[in-house]
C-alpha cells in the first residue's frame, strides 16, 4: 500500500481509527485488525477519550488482540490527550499529560506510545508546560513522537516557543465535501462566496508542507455535519454518480475513490478511517493505491459542490 513520508520515516498513507470499538467483541476486533493488517495498515489510532470514558478503547484493543512484544514492534500506535469530557474542558498542563500518558501505557498494555497528539487546541495552553512534558515522556522512552490535532498555524508556532521536539502530524478534518483546507486557498480572494472564508487561521495546509507535518484526514467520509456519510447518500447525488463511474473505472469501491482523492494530493496525508467494518478498511487501502488524474481530482472537487473560479 502506498506509504507517506511521517516524521524520519514513513507511514502508511491509511490509518485504521479505533474510536468504535468499545463495544465489540473481541473476535471482531481481532477480525479488524488482521484485514488492517493484511491490506498493509499497520498504523492504529486512539485517543484516551474513545469509547465513553477515559482510555476505553485502548483498553478493548489491548485485551481482544493481547499482542506479543514482536508483533507489538510491528506497528504504529498513536493516542491524543487533552480533552476533559467530564469538565467539558481542555488541559494541555504538565501533569494533565503525563497522567493521561500513563493511563494510555496500562490500558493499552504497552511501554511506549509511537506518537502522541494534543488532542485539539487548549486556549490555555501554555508552552513552557507542554514542553516540560514532551521532555520528560520523551526521556523516559514512553513516548517517541509528538502532534497535535486541528491546531492551526499560529498556535502550531505558539507551541514551537518552547517545544523542542518536531510536531509530526497534525490531525484535520478533511473529505470531499468537507474540504475548507483546500477549498478556501482556491477560492482565495473571491468575495460574495463562503468557500474564500478562512477558517484555519490561514494556510494550515501549505503550512504543514512547508514544515514537514504530515497531515492526517479525519472523517473522510463525512458529509455535512449530522448527515452520516456521503458515499451512497441521495442527497448527493453528483457526487456520488462520478465516484461510481470512477470506481469502475479504477476497479475500485467508491469509498476507495474518495480516500484517492484525499491520497493524490501533493501534501502525502495519511487518512485515518474510523470504520469497524473490514471490507471498508480494506476498501480504503485500495483506494489509495489509485492515481487520480488532475481532471478527475477537480471533477470531484466540483461534484461535492465547490467552486473551482
């Protein structure tokens, strides 16, 4: 499967997200994770907050697949920390992250996180915090690599004041039709239209090429917020006609072609796929094998209902 560039090595461009495992049964998780596994997905991804209360799914995932050491070292797993649900708050202070650290290392029965992202912004952040933190985890070898999620340029920049260690990933929302991150910079300059609004304090795409962060696409099959996904769905109709033809075209699943369309972007972003259902994990996979053509890309674009001037 096609891999990107991640930190000092690479990933693959598909990551499997397990924030909806809670509840299943631990030959489903199993049967996830081989089909993952299998379509050459060996990056998982957590957070301490999945699954309704604190560290749940990390805890499914450790006990249904009770990995050995040598298949540990065989991939990639990710968590984020700093959202407070219970507060309805953020915390990105010193001791907040080392707790939820320690939590994620039990629960998910490991010694080590392969990477750890601040899990959105905290407005209260304070650098100098983070970076006592990030110093000490990384020290310690119980985390090896730092990010951060749906952080924007400038607090990306507020956080480099103190954080020595380069911030890896930045986790984004981003799918066909929810797509301001590309949208607005196409759009750039043009008045009487919503899609030239900067919402990502300006540029965070171009940003993170500039300074090596890869991108990772969260809810890529979302379609307007509470609407489920747009794959399949009437409202959508264009759409979902060129992602069929396309499909067929490329001997691949619809859902494959809008993974492609997030792939064949030059900013190499990894796709993080919160399905519990193998086949569309390993639909996913195939899909970002597929080369779009600039005119299929912009096709797309325009189908989802973007405006290309």
């Amino acid at each position: 499967m096609k891999t990107v560039p991640f930190g000092t090595s690479s990933a693959p461009a598909v990551v499997a997200g397990m924030m909806r495992i809670k509840d299943k049964a631990d030959a489903q998780i199993r049967e996830l994770y081989g089909s993952a596994r299998e379509a050459g997905i060996d990056f998982f991804d957590h957070a301490d907050i999945y699954g309704g209360r604190m560290h749940a799914c990390e805890e499914r995932f450790a006990e249904a697949l009770a990995l050995s050491p040598a298949e540990r070292d065989e991939i990639t797993i990710q968590t984020k920390c700093g959202i407070v649900p219970q507060d309805g708050t953020f915390d990105f202070s010193y001791g907040h992250i080392l707790r939820q650290v320690d939590g994620s290392l039990r629960a998910l029965d490991t010694d080590r996180i392969d990477v750890l992202l601040l899990h959105r912004p905290d407005a209260l952040v304070e650098p100098e915090e983070v970076a006592r933190a990030f110093d000490e985890l990384e020290a310690s070898g119980k985390v090896r690599a730092f990010g951060v999620s749906n952080h924007t340029p400038r607090q990306i920049d507020l956080l480099r004041t103190a954080v020595k260690q380069p911030l890896v990933a930045n986790q984004l929302q981003l799918s066909l039709t929810q797509a301001p991150i590309i949208a607005q910079g196409i759009a750039a300059n043009m008045s009487g239209t919503d899609q030239a609004v900067v919402r990502d304090g300006g540029g965070i795409l171009e940003y993170c090429r500039i300074n090596g962060i890869t991108v990772q696409a969260w809810s890529p099959m979302q379609a307007a917020a509470g609407a489920g996904t747009f794959v399949g769905n009437p409202d959508y109709a264009e759409l979902n006609d060129v992602l069929d033809r396309l499909a067929d075209l490329h001997g691949v699943t619809p859902t494959g072609i809008a993974v492609a369309w997030i792939t064949r972007h030059p900013a190499n972003m990894q796709v993080v796929m919160g399905t519990t259902t193998p086949e569309r994990l390993v639909a996913a996979a195939d899909g970002a094998d597929v080369a779009l053509t600039r005119a299929e890309w912009y096709e797309l674009f325009r189908a989802a209902g973007h405006i290309v001037p």
